[in-house]
C-alpha cells in the first residue's frame, strides 16, 4: 500500500506536539494517520532486516506495569532497544508498593533517576492522566483498566489499513466484551475518526444502547453481521474485571459468538480476522479461525513493535 511520506522521516513533523499518549479519543484524525505512517516506515526498515534504529539514543525509559502482560510489555521494551534507548522494567510485586509506596511515590522515585519516559499499565482507569499530570517526563498509556489501550487500538487500525489501503467506508465488528474492553474503546475512537463504521456485538449484559450514542451501532446476534462486517476484531471475556458471570457459561458463550468455521462460510470473501490477545481458542474463536488464511492476529503483533516505535519517537525526539 501507499502511505504519506514526509520528506524526511526521521524529523518530528510539526504537526505533533504531545509530551504523552494518553488515549486515542483526544488525538485528532491527522495526528492518528501520523502514527500509523511513521509506523509504516519503521516497520519496513525492521522487515528489511536493520534491527537499530538509534534514534533515541541516550533516553531511558520505564515499563511500569501493575498488570500483567506479554504482548504489550515485551513490545514495549523492545521498541525502546529498536531505537537505541534503555528500557528498565518493573515489577510491582517485587517492589516497594507491595510495602505500601503509592503509585506517585513509586513513579517520582523513578524519575528522580533522570528518566525520560514511563510507560504505564494499571487497573484503575485515568492512572496515566494523574501520572501525567505529576511527573515531568512523558507519560505512555499501555492500558488503564477498562478505559483505553491506545497503542493496541493504534496497531490494530494498522493491520486494517495495511490489509485494506483504507479505513474510510469499511464496517469493523468488535465482539465480546465490550462493557470491560480498553481495547475497544481505543478501536472505537480511532476508528470513527478515520472513518470506518464500528458495530459492537455481544451479550446485552456486556454491550450497552449508549454506544448508540457517539454513532456506533450495536447489536446481540452475531450471527446477523456476519455478511456485513469487512473486519471482525474477537475480543476476550475479561472475567478478570467483572464482578458477577455475565452469561450462563462459557460453553454457550462460545456457541452464540465464537468465530468457527460454520460462520466463516458466512462472511465475506475477503474478511479480515484479528484479536488483541491473549485469544481463547474454543471460546472467541476456534483453532481453525485463528490459524487460517483470514488471520492477521500474529501480523498485528509485528505490527504493535513499529506502531509503538513511533509513539516513541514522537513523543521523545522532539
């Protein structure tokens, strides 16, 4: 596909002046094409075989994960190496939190250390504003709770765009969790902005009519938007958040919106398959689904290192 280039790629373009990436619904449609073309240039560069690009040399920066992760953390720290910076990773088991430190405490202490950056994951949705808002280094969201995964949504969109050369006019269905789902969230704003129409699918104890009301439409059968959607993005049931069983059980959870051979039949011809991980095969989609000709759940994952290259860059070049 083609993608805008600027004339010299490696210069911040004006046009970005954030400190942090909080989330996808405070950056315009401009500044999201931004991060998905300059992705698009690291992630050739990397495809090529160059494994550095010392473009932040000298910076350092921080996984601070009260969560747990494998994609995002591992992602993360290797995109800091990809361009030449030092990563230092947390981990708040073993430190002074679980002696009763606070979370601004614990992040002041790091950045007393002449850090340039933390990257951020925790529970509790709005963390990496109040981080933001209280430290003087750049702040990058890698999940906050239920809120947003602004990163996630950002390389989901470029795997769309790469398969499809657009997202203007393409209808996107998100299906599962929605009601606990950062990641949705991240997809919806990046999404509607860039101009694709979003379709929210799942049990009704998991999706809300209020979707209704920024424009994306929602529905609890999926079986009636399996001829409609260009791309279906299967999100996993975070039991991990709710605090009662949304459905009877698993078993009927995956027979009424688990993605199986029978309902690909159904789809369209050249639709797209992604999940943002870790995926349950059984439950949101079977073995035949994720490993088919359809999937590009593990080309997103090569796409989250360039995509999180750019945040990067953008945020700590200038």
């Amino acid at each position: 596909m083609v993608v805008n280039k600027t004339e010299h790629w490696d210069e911040v373009p004006a046009v970005w002046n954030r400190r942090h990436l909080l989330g996808l619904e405070e950056l315009s449609a401009k500044e999201i094409t931004l991060i998905l073309d300059q992705a698009e240039h690291f992630r050739s560069i990397l495809t090529r075989g160059d494994r550095k690009i010392p473009l932040l040399n000298g910076k350092t920066c921080v996984n601070l994960f009260f969560e747990n992760s494998t994609r995002t953390r591992v992602s993360f720290g290797l995109a800091v190496r990809r361009l030449g910076a030092d990563v230092i990773e947390f981990a708040a088991s073993t430190s002074s939190i679980a002696k009763g430190e606070s979370i601004i405490d614990t992040a002041k202490n790091i950045e007393a250390m002449q850090i340039d950056c933390v990257i951020v994951r925790h529970h509790c949705p709005g963390a990496p504003k109040f981080l933001a808002e209280n430290l003087s280094c750049s702040v990058l969201n890698a999940g906050d709770g239920p809120h947003e995964h602004p990163t996630q949504g950002l390389l989901d969109i470029l795997t769309i765009r790469r398969h499809f050369g657009t997202l203007e006019g393409l209808t996107v269905a998100l299906v599962g969790d929605i009601a606990h789902s950062r990641t949705a969230r991240s997809n919806i704003w990046g999404l509607k902005k860039l101009g694709a129409n979003v379709i929210v699918c799942g049990p009704s104890t998991l999706v809300s009519t209020h979707w209704e009301e920024i424009g994306v439409e929602y529905c609890y059968h999926l079986d009636k938007i399996l001829d409609r959607a260009d791309v279906f993005n299967l999100l996993r049931i975070q039991f991990e958040r709710q605090v009662t069983r949304p459905f009877p059980s698993i078993a009927e959870y995956a027979h009424l919106y688990g993605m199986n051979g029978n309902r690909m039949r159904r789809t369209k011809e050249n639709v797209l398959i992604i999940a943002p991980g870790p995926i349950n095969r059984g439950v949101e989609i079977t073995p035949e689904v994720a490993d088919g000709p359809h999937s590009a759940i593990l080309e997103q994952v090569t796409n989250g290192v360039a995509v999180r290259m750019a945040v990067l860059w953008l945020t700590l070049a200038r």
